[in-house]
C-alpha cells in the first residue's frame, strides 16, 4: 500500500481515507521501511495534508499507542516534547511540568 500511497502523494493526488489508513498501518506496524516512510511524508507535505487524512492517520496511530492506567484521582495533564533538541533550545514542556507538579496537579510527562 505505501508504495502506491507515495505514487499519488508525489503525483499530488489525495489520498482516500481507506489508502490513508492502510498506509498508517503499514507504518505503524513496521512494514514500511525508513526510506518509503521518508519518500511517503516529504510527497506528503509538498502536496499538502487534507484533513481526511490527518484524521485517519490519527485514528491509527490511536490504535498502535500505548494505553496507560493512571493511579490518580481527578485531571492526569500530560506535557509532551519533541525530545533530542541538538540546538541547545530552552525546553518549555518540562518547565511546565514541574510548575504544574508543584501546584500539585499530577503529570504524565514523555518525550
């Protein structure tokens, strides 16, 4: 499927949300290789995303991520960063969590 998705991102064709999901899925479950995934995104970018396939994506990766059960009462706020800054960046989501912490609001903090 990817191979075919990667034809009609480079020939600026929309995706369906059935070739969207399928194609996900091969990512996600590891069957793409890194250059069909690099080949896929940049196609993907240079024609534009539609919301169609944002959402199909995400209904995917939905499914492939990791569940959690949280022990705690009330609002689990979770503060994500890209991780790997190599340009030395000042790295907001941590302060955030910590100011949040101390507040006394639990945090799920990754990444």
């Amino acid at each position: 499927m990817i191979k075919g998705a990667i034809s009609k991102v480079i020939e600026r064709d929309d995706l369906s949300e059935e070739e969207a999901r399928k194609t996900m899925e091969e990512i996600m479950s590891g069957v793409a290789t890194d250059a069909q995934i690099a080949a896929f995104l940049t196609g993907l970018r240079t024609k534009g995303e539609k919301v169609e396939e944002i959402v199909a994506f995400a209904k995917v990766m939905r499914e492939f991520c990791s569940r959690i059960d949280p022990r705690v009462k009330g609002t689990l706020v979770d503060t994500c960063g890209t991780g790997g800054d190599r340009i030395k960046t000042f790295n907001i989501s941590t302060v955030s969590a910590f100011v949040a912490a101390g507040a006394g609001i639990p945090i799920a903090k990754h990444g």
